[in-house]
C-alpha cells in the first residue's frame, strides 16, 4: 500500500494504522515553507475497545506531535461508536514527526484506560486537498489485537508570512527547542489571537422539527461551533416549533471566511439528549455589513433553522508591549477621547468604549510544579473576548508588561484576569484570579490585586499589578443598560449540590407554573400567536384602558370564577393534576432533580433581584444610580403632565404592534435588564478588593523562609 502514488492515497486512506510517506516518483518540490497549517476534523469511532464494566467506554482522544499534546477532544460517554466532530487547526514546522493519535477510556478519579493509537505521517499527505482518512487503532503490546477505527478528514496547507489562529498555540503545549523558536512562536501566538471581525448570529426559530418523545413532541435547544468558540442556546420545551429570539457573537479570525456548524438537540432528563440534525452556514458566501436571513434545512433530521447573520468589522483588539500603547500617545488619546465625547452620543450606539489593560507583573505566585516554581501565563477576559500573554517559565514572579486593549459593548462588564501554570501534557493548572467591574476601575492608577479563589471568595497565594484606563460615552452606555446582557456561550450544566428537597417544592412549583402559563398566554398575544387571539386581545385592552374604572378589577375576577365554573359545569374541568400518572422510581429521582434545580435557580434569582433593588438605592454603583435618577425624574415629569391612561395606551400599542413592525425582533424588559447590571450582595463580596498583606513582600519572606 505504501506503493501506491500520492493521488491514489488522497482519494481515501482506509484500513491503516500508520500512514507512511508515498514511494511515488518525486517530483520537483517548490521551496520549502516556513510552517504548514494542519487542519484536522475529527468526524467519529467505530467498534472501538471497551473498558468498562458496564460494556461500553468514555472515549476521548489525544493529538500528539514530537510528543507534546496539541490537542484533546471532548469525552463522550458510554458509547463505542462516538461522534465527535471537532476541528483542530494545528501549525507545525516539520513534516518529518507523524501525527500521534491516541483514545483513552475516561475513568473519573482514576487512572484513564488506553484504547489503542494510530500514527499519520505527514509527508504522505497531499497539500491543500482535504483527504479522507480512517485509522486503524493498535495496542503496540498486543498488535493482533482489533481496537477500532477512528475517521478524520485532514487538510495539509503550506503556510507564508503571517499564521492565523492556531489550536497548537492557544492550546499552550508547544516546545522551546531553541530560543528563536520562543521568540517566532511567542509572536506567531500574540496574532494568533486576534480576530478580524464579528459573526453576529440571531437564532431565531425552529419549524417542524422531528419528534424525539412519546408524546409526539421535542425539548430542542441548538449547539453553535466556530473553531474553539461555541454556544449552547436554551432549551424550549414540548414544541416542534421552537421559538427561540437569542442573539450571540463570535470572533472572526479569518479574512475569507469560516464555517458555524449547528447541531439540534432533543433535551432528556437523566439520560443522553437526543440528536435532531445538523446544519451548517459558510460564512464565505455572506456579503459583509449586510445581514442575511438564512433557512436552513436540517440534515440527518427534519425542520429548518432560521437564522439572522450579520459579518461586521473588527471591534478595537489589540496586543501590543508595555512601551508602545495608543493612551500613552497623548495625540492617539485625545483621539479617542473625542471618540466617545458627548457630541457623539448616537454615532454607532454599539461602540461604547474602549478599555487598556497593562498587565505588568506578579509577586509571590504559588508553587504548582514538583520543582517548587512555576510557569505563570495571565489571561484576561471581558464578557466573551478573551486574549493572554506569553508564558514566563521557571519563575513565582513573573513580569509580562503586555497591554491589552478591548473594545466595550456593555460598560457594567466585569473584567477578569486569572493568572494559571502552563503544563506539558495536560490542561493548564489555576493560580488565582481577580475581577473587576469597569465601573470600579480608576483610571491611569498602578494598582496591586490581591489573587482569589476560583469562586472568587476567598484568598490564594500572589499579588498581581495592573493599570487599566477605560473610556466610554455615558449615553451610549446608559441605552445599552437597557437591553439583554451578553451573556457566556457556554454555562456549566446546574447540579444538585444540597440534599433532594421535600415533596412540597412540587406544590410550589405548580404555583409557580400556573402564574408562568398566564404570563405565557398574555405574551403570545403580543407575539400574535393567533392573529383571531391577538386582534381579540388588542380590542379589549383598547376599550378597557380608555373606558377603566375601578370597578373593572373585581369584576374581571368575577368573570374568571364564573369562566371556570362553566368548564367544569360542560365537564372541561381544568383542575386535574398533570403530573398524576404513574412514573417509576428512576423517573421520580429525576423529576425530583428538576424541581430542586428550579427552585434553586428561582431562589437565587428572586434574591438577586430583591438586593439589586436595595443595591440601586443605596448607590452601590453610582453609575447606575445616577441613571435611576434621570429615568424617575422622566417618568415624573410624564405621569404629571400626561394621564396615566394615555401613557398605558401608548404601552400597550407599542407591545402589540413591535412583533408586526418587526418579526425579528428579540424580546426584552427594560427594567429587568436595567436591575441585571446592578450587582448582588454576592457580587458585591466577589468584586471586592482584598486587603494587602502588610507583612513584608513575597520576595523577603521566600528568603528567610527558603522551605
């Protein structure tokens, strides 16, 4: 097989396990590249090697190059025939060392069971054409052994000038082998992380979705993949129809373009969530600065996804050393003072300022390596744009003097600096961390921050010094405060973490329910649902509003006692208990499960914004504050000299006529969105700074206490 010519290789690879170099005759070779860009998709596992006792595996696999790990794929569960598919882009500066791939049986507090390797030797690859390759895994113990296949789709690239975004470098697990190495890779790895523009994408609604339940319905929610960058929408319940309004951003890294790949989902309690088809959008098709209504059709499923994409310019990002910065420039910092001065208020409301980090040094750094030192990177991160420094290798007090520089869509963001140990062959290790909201930043000052935990309520060994200037426009800030905060593109799944709660939460919950189902019938007759429902409604809440009394509250309770006495008189009694079929004990645990996770989430949320209430009169955040004053003296100033009831006339015209004005439109409550920037009691204890140790510094205390 290793006879066969090139061309006769990259029509398929199958059935090996080592993938050697062609014996073609040669042919003569342009000059060689500086490095060449290996993109990998990991499509999925056939019959592979079961480890478990219960029949199955948790396979993962691993990515090696000259024996440092360059890329991990996600574990999934209890299953010998995974699909993973997942892209890496990986930069290598030699065709010479294979491409090592190893799966691994995951093993929760044990040691990770090995499920077979495979090697791919890169000279054997033809250069910018995607080859289809299946590799056989083998047991170099027991070569007679069948593990399995994996199935890859490989695409070598010869790479000149500048390198883009590479899963090698961000992944932090390369090699020095020379200091000019160092130096190239450092570089190469500050562009690496810039992007070029914004994928601003709308998910709006699902259509005819397949059936995944018994009862003739789905629980859908929609993943969204970019690169490294991904998303997980909400779930909506029972429906094959899904109406979802979430809006979202990724980064941009290529000129040309990208690929998003979704995947929809059927949500199962206590069990592996259900697959409903897949779809993806090639962003290279898409005209920029325009925005495109996308149906998609699902394939390996039914329904399409409609979808609003829009390819914007790059927000201001930027790397850049602590001796040359744009605020340090007096002209360049007058620039963008103008930039965001009150004469330009409502030009481009989403610019809304811009932030400088200088991430200087850290002191007395805890020891995460055997040899008692470490080697400390920082990254720095505001809402989902995420940037870092270079490793400084051996050393508790590393000096990065890096300046980061981001562009703000929401001026009450939290900026977070988390400082970790790079290691080899495994994830990176945490060293502490410590966040900042921008409205608490001073500007210009040198500052010392005491590292936390990683809940960010307690203390952990270091100090990190930090300069930060942020500049912003208050009026844009202040009508930015009023729509949906950004939130992060993936959350943790919530877990039980106290004993199940008592049966009586089912009581509460069905409260809960019946007050949530009034509300949701009242909204679809905003979103116009059924036009025969929402014309009804508008008709009513038109002559009721003009025309209210007093007297029209009870007697609109009294309507609603007589209305269910007739149903239950024409025998449509609406009072039985939906969750009184039968289930059995697994089901019951889940269900339990479910209820304890929505009441806890309830509780936190109803706490949270009880405090945040308290939190705005009490002038935790001045900003916000300030912006309470201006909005109450408005709505002053309106109810006195206008009659409440035209002011609510105007409401609920507004409300009832935005979902046909606009279709598209994504859902919001001014005031909730407002009382989301306001932090919490808990905020307020995390955002807090530590007080500095006064005993002497690190350095002194590391001499006298060498151990």
């Amino acid at each position: 097989m290793l006879a066969l010519p090139l061309s006769a290789v990259g029509r398929r690879l199958t059935g090996i396990n080592i993938v050697g170099p062609s014996n073609a005759e040669s042919q003569p070779q342009p000059p060689c590249p500086a490095m060449y860009q290996l993109d990998i998709v990991l499509k999925k596992g056939k019959n592979l090697a079961i480890r478990d006792r219960t029949g199955t595996s948790d396979p993962y696999v691993k990515f090696k190059i000259a024996g440092k790990e360059v890329f991990r794929s996600k574990t999934i569960h209890k299953n010998l025939n995974p699909v993973w598919d997942e892209r890496a882009c990986l930069l290598v500066e030699t065709l010479k060392d294979p491409l090592y791939v190893k799966v691994f049986d995951y093993d929760f507090g044990l040691q990770d069971d090995f499920m077979g390797s495979a090697y791919l030797h890169l000279e054997s690859l033809e250069h910018q054409r995607t080859l289809d390759v299946t590799l056989d895994l083998k047991d170099p113990q027991y070569p007679e052994q069948n593990l399995g296949s994996l199935e890859l789709a490989v695409t070598l690239s010869p790479k000149e000038g500048d390198v883009k975004d590479t899963t090698m470098l961000l992944g932090r697990n390369w090699k020095r082998s020379s200091k000019y190495q160092s130096l190239r890779l450092s570089d190469v790895h500050r562009k690496a992380q810039l992007w070029r523009g914004i994928v601003s994408i709308s998910l709006i609604e699902g259509r005819g979705l397949q059936p995944m339940d018994a009862n003739g319905l789905s629980d859908p929610y929609a993943k969204f993949r970019m690169g490294h960058q991904k998303y997980k929408s909400k779930t909506i319940p029972k429906t094959l129809n899904p109406q979802w309004r979430e809006q979202f951003d990724f980064h941009l890294y290529e000129e040309q373009g990208g690929f998003v790949d979704i995947t929809v989902w059927d949500k199962d309690a206590g069990k592996k969530d259900d697959f409903m088809g897949r779809c993806t959008v090639d962003l290279s098709l898409l005209s920029k600065e325009q925005t495109h209504k996308l149906d998609l059709p699902l394939e390996e499923g039914e329904g399409v996804l409609v979808l609003l994409v829009t390819l914007t310019a790059s927000a201001a990002v930027s790397i850049s050393d602590l001796s040359v910065n744009m605020l340090d420039d007096p002209q360049e910092r007058h620039q963008i003072t103008q930039r965001y001065s009150l004469w330009r208020s409502f030009h481009n409301l989403k610019d809304v300022g811009v932030v400088q980090v200088k991430v200087i040094r850290a002191e007395g750094l805890m020891a995460a390596d055997v040899t008692g030192k470490s080697d400390p990177f920082c990254v720095v991160e505001l809402s989902n744009d995420r940037l870092q420094t270079h490793t400084v290798y051996k050393n508790l007090n590393p000096e990065w003097n890096k300046v980061f520089t981001f562009n703000i869509k929401d001026v009450h963001s939290v900026l977070e600096v988390t400082v970790y140990d790079e290691d080899r062959d495994r994830s990176a290790d945490f060293l502490g961390k410590v966040a900042i909201p921008l409205l608490n930043i001073q500007n210009g000052e040198r500052k010392a921050y005491a590292l936390k935990s990683k809940e960010l309520t307690g203390p952990t060994k270091g100090v990190i010094f930090l300069e930060i200037d942020v500049i912003f426009n208050a009026v844009k800030a202040g009508l930015r405060t009023l729509t949906p905060v950004e939130q992060k593109y993936i959350e943790e799944e919530p877990r039980v973490s106290k004993q199940l709660l008592l049966r009586n939460f089912n009581r509460v919950r069905r409260c809960i329910m019946f007050l949530i189902n009034v509300g949701c019938y009242i909204n679809s007759c905003f979103e116009w649902d059924s036009p025969q429902r929402s014309i009804c409604a508008f008709v009513i809440f038109v002559i009721v509003v003009w025309n209210f009394e007093i007297y029209m509250i009870p007697l609109a309770l009294l309507l609603l006692l007589a209305w269910n006495y007739i149903l239950i008189v024409s025998g449509k009694d609406t009072r039985q208990d939906v969750d009184s079929e039968k289930k059995g004990f697994m089901n019951k645990l889940y269900a339990i499960q479910d209820v304890c996770i929505s009441v806890q989430n309830a509780l936190d949320e109803v706490a949270s914004y009880g405090e945040r209430i308290k939190n705005t009169f009490n002038w935790t955040v001045p900003f916000l504050s300030w912006l309470a004053i201006v909005a109450l003296g408005v709505a002053t100033v309106l109810i006195y000299f206008i009659p409440l009831r035209f002011i609510v006339l105007i409401w609920g015209i507004n409300k009832f006529t935005k979902k046909l004005r606009d279709p598209y439109t994504i859902d919001n409550n001014e005031l909730l969105d407002f009382l989301s920037r306001v932090p919490s009691d808990v905020q307020v204890v995390q955002y807090r700074e530590l007080k500095l140790d006064p005993n002497p510094s690190p350095n002194k205390r590391k001499k006298n206490n060498p151990g």
